[in-house]
C-alpha cells in the first residue's frame, strides 16, 4: 500500500465511524419516541418539514424494540446526543414533547 492510498482508507475510517455513531444517534432517538409512546417519523418531520422521508431512520427502525423490552432512555440523553449531531430543531421538538409531557403529569 503507498502512502497516497493510506490517507483515503484512515478517511473512510473515519467517515464510517462517524455514520456509525449517527446511526446510534438516531437509534437513541427512535427508541426514546418508541418508549413515550410517540412516532419517530412524525416528529423527524415536525422538526424537517421540508425534508422528505429519512431512510436512515426507517432503517434503523427496525432495530427499536418493544417499550416493555427497551431500558429507560433519560430525556437528557436524547437531547443530549441530538445536540451533538447538531439536531437542534429535533431537539426542540424533543424538548416541546418532554414538556407537553410534564404538564399532563
């Protein structure tokens, strides 16, 4: 391997592990709106209106689990990790939700 195809390969590296961590990313959020009871794909198109369908998250989806079977996923964590990706319109979103939520309670 010369050193022109090296720095490709550490990019593709990194590039994977970035959607990796994504991925886990959407999964936190889908499997929170799963636990509350609500929608994933609702609330991505609440905050992305102008988006269409997200295939990622249909993807990753499938991966959610029943509430009954899923571990409490604090809201903190969720808006934490929307945050970092800079998801802050779904992280709004998130937030009106947890506050909707507080007020029924």
């Amino acid at each position: 391997m010369n050193d022109k195809n090296r720095p490709q390969s550490v990019e593709d590296m990194v590039v994977e592990s970035y959607r990796q961590e994504e991925d886990m990313m959407i999964l936190v959020f889908a499997q929170w709106c799963v636990n509350e009871g609500l929608d994933p794909q609702e609330l991505y198109r609440q905050a992305y209106p102008e988006q269409e369908q997200n295939e990622r998250l249909l993807r990753v989806l499938e991966l959610t689990v029943p509430k009954e079977e899923a571990g409490p996923i604090p809201d903190d964590t969720v808006l934490g990790v929307l945050s970092m990706f800079g998801n802050d319109d779904l992280a709004i979103t998130v937030s009106e939700r947890v506050q909707e939520r507080s007020k029924k309670r």
